[in-house]
C-alpha cells in the first residue's frame, strides 16, 4: 500500500522535476549549438532576419579534425612544391651549365663559318699528319698555346693579330719554301688542337677558350702592314728591359723591328735565370777545348740593348745568339761566372728579344693601352688592316 502524499508535496515534487526537465532541455540546446554551421569559421548576418548567427566554437573533438584537415592540407602543398623548389636549382644550374658551353659551341660555329675561307696545313710533330684548319680557328689555338690566358684582354688581342700576320705574310711570301705545311713547333707557331687544350687545361677549358674567342672576334681578320705589306711579327715571351734591332740577332735589318725599352719585363717570371755547366760540358756544348788553368780567358762584347754580341773563349769566337742556342739559355743577355771547374750564366730575358715582348704587352694593357698601341709600339711605323685588303686572292683562295 503506497504512502499517501500530500497536495502540497505533491507540487513540490513537480516543481522539482520541472527544473530537472528545464536543465536537460538546456543542456540539449547547448549541445546543438555545438554543431557546425555552413560557414564554421565567421559569424554570419542574414540580411532577411538581420540576426547574427553564433560564431562556431569547436569542441575538442572538432579541434582535433580541424588541426588534422589542416595537417593534410598543408602536407598535400608540400608534396605539390618539392618536386618543384628541387627541380628549379638543377634547371638553373643546367642553365649556367650551357651558357658555360657556349664559348665551344662558338668555337664549332667558327670553324664552320671558316669552313669556305682560308685553311691552314698543319704539320703535327706528334703524328706526322697534316691538319687542315680555319684561319681564325688556328689564330685562337695559337694564342692559348702562345700566350697566358690569363693576360689582359688587350694583350691577348695584340697577339692574335700578331699571330694572324705570321701566318698570313707566310703563306703569301714564303709559300713554296713550306713544303705546303706549317710547322705547330716554334719553327714557325706553337699550335695545340682543341683536344690537346681541353687535357691542358682541365676544368679551366671553358673560360679560357671563351676569352681567347673574344680576343680572335675583337680583331677578326686584321694584319700588321708597313708599306701596305703584312711584316714579320717576330715575338718574344720576356725581354731584359729592351727589345732589339732585327741586324743584332738576325742578319737583315728591318725597319719596323726597332730596339724599344720595355720596362713592364721585370714583372716575368723569367725575367732571370741561372745555368751552370761543367767545363767538359761547354767543351761538348761549344765544340772547343778549353785550357787546364783554373781561369779560362773570356771576352764579350755587348749590343745597344746590352745583349752578347760576341764571345771570345778559348780563342774561339762565338756570337750571342750561338752561345744562347748551343747551350739553351734563355737569352743572350748574359754573364759568366767561373767557379772552379763549373761556370755560371746569368740571363734576363727570355726569348730572341725581337718584335714584341709578350710580358711588355701584358704591362703596357695593364696600364690602359690599347692593342693597336701595344702594336705599334713594338713595331715600328706600321698599321692595322683587314687581310681581304691586302691579300685578296689568297683568301678567295
């Protein structure tokens, strides 16, 4: 039998649960509140109803799937760019790659483009076969085998030039004297094919062809003339501190090969040199027989640029020039110390010391000169012409 209650608890009962049923419903609007609008990120204002929506403020649960999309998302971008940010570098560097080629593929163009103009036979010492190459193409070559790449561009220039008009006024004037090749020793150019520079130079190759190309373009078929005439462009790596008259160490006399002073030559690392020989070594070397005294009697004579004109030893007469080639030194300008059974030259100088210096042309360009200043310095009275005016059938040729 149940307990009777009275009206009054009765109410108060109901009261109760009311407020029990009150929260629940609050808390199941609160929850509702919870879920995601159309546009969970901003408040949104209808222009109809003119009430602002309640911004979405996500649950912990909604946090972590916000922060994973947003994981997702940003891993999705990075795996769209890397291929592209590790692409780009190799692209450029592909880039820098070809531009660094393009001096070669200048040079092939070169050869191409000489192709229908002036070859010259080659005589390699090596194989003893003839190479038959452009003019320009051989002028580039001479250059790198004759001179420093890293000289001044203007001396490069007065080089080319110079090399040029070697083999020009040599293939016009001397043609039927050269066997119908030309020598790549210094009988007449050092010359190296492209192949021989590539091995000589490693790593270096490119910029290296690339400056001498710009030196061989700068001056494209130009000569060395006196009287309308290519010269003999005699030259030389490093002088004494002069050149020399053409008479003192050739037999003809020249007028453009006149003694200059060329005081850039110290700057050369062979600018001095010291040889010793045994007595019986300048008895084989000379071809003499020298006196048992400890002091062999020497006498010597000297030219306007200081250089040996004549030796005198053991009664036996020589001029500079044969004593420097019998013996290999590097120049005629020397001087010879006796020691005991040994005797000791010391030279300045390297080279003939004719035409132009080759370390005076890098000093006079360091200094601002131009090529054709450096050329008409240490050739004396001459020009600077383009070959088809001088030597018009031998290009067609």
């Amino acid at each position: 039998m149940k307990k009777k209650m009275y009206p009054y608890i009765q109410r108060k009962k109901r009261m109760k649960q009311s407020k029990v049923n009150k929260r629940i419903l609050q808390i199941q609007s609160s929850t509702h509140k919870n879920r995601q609008p159309s546009n969970p990120l901003t408040s949104i204002i209808s222009k109809k109803e003119g009430k602002q929506r309640p911004r979405w403020i996500p649950s912990h649960k909604n946090r972590w799937k916000l922060t994973t999309s947003v994981c997702i998302l940003t891993l999705g971008i990075v795996i769209l760019l890397l291929p592209t940010m590790i692409v780009i570098p190799f692209m450029d560097a592909r880039s820098e790659e070809k531009v660094a080629e393009d001096p070669m593929k200048e040079m092939l163009a070169l050869e191409v483009e000489d192709d229908s103009s002036l070859t010259v036979p080659v005589m390699r010492a090596q194989t003893e076969e003839i190479e038959d190459v452009p003019l320009e193409t051989y002028v580039a070559r001479v250059i790198a085998s004759e001179m420093p790449a890293e000289f001044e561009m203007e001396a490069l220039k007065a080089q080319g030039v110079a090399a040029r008009t070697y083999i020009i006024d040599l293939l016009m004037h001397h043609g039927e004297e050269t066997d119908a090749f030309i020598s790549d020793q210094t009988d007449d150019q050092v010359y190296s094919n492209d192949e021989e520079l590539r091995e000589k130079w490693g790593s270096d190759y490119t910029w290296k062809m690339d400056k001498l190309l710009e030196a061989v373009t700068a001056t494209e078929g130009e000569v060395i003339t006196y009287n309308q005439m290519t010269i003999t462009p005699a030259y030389f790596s490093t002088s004494n501190g002069y050149t020399v008259n053409s008479e003192d160490y050739w037999e003809n006399e020249l007028p453009y090969l006149r003694k200059v002073e060329s005081k850039w030559d110290e700057e050369s690392p062979s600018f001095l040199d010291q040889q010793t020989f045994t007595k019986g070594e300048i008895e084989q070397l000379l071809a003499i027989s020298l006196p048992s005294t400890n002091e062999v009697p020497i006498q010597m004579t000297h030219t306007e640029s200081n250089r040996v004109d004549e030796l005198i030893i053991a009664n036996e007469t020589f001029t500079g020039r044969e004593v420097r080639e019998k013996l290999g030194l590097k120049s005629s300008d020397f001087t010879i110390e006796q020691k005991s059974n040994h005797f000791v030259f010391n030279t300045k100088g390297f080279g003939h010391g004719i035409g132009m210096s080759q370390y005076g042309a890098n000093g006079m360009a360091k200094e601002g000169k131009t090529y054709e200043e450096i050329l008409s310095y240490y050739y004396q009275g001459v020009e600077v012409q383009i070959v088809d005016d001088i030597a018009p059938m031998l290009v067609q040729k």
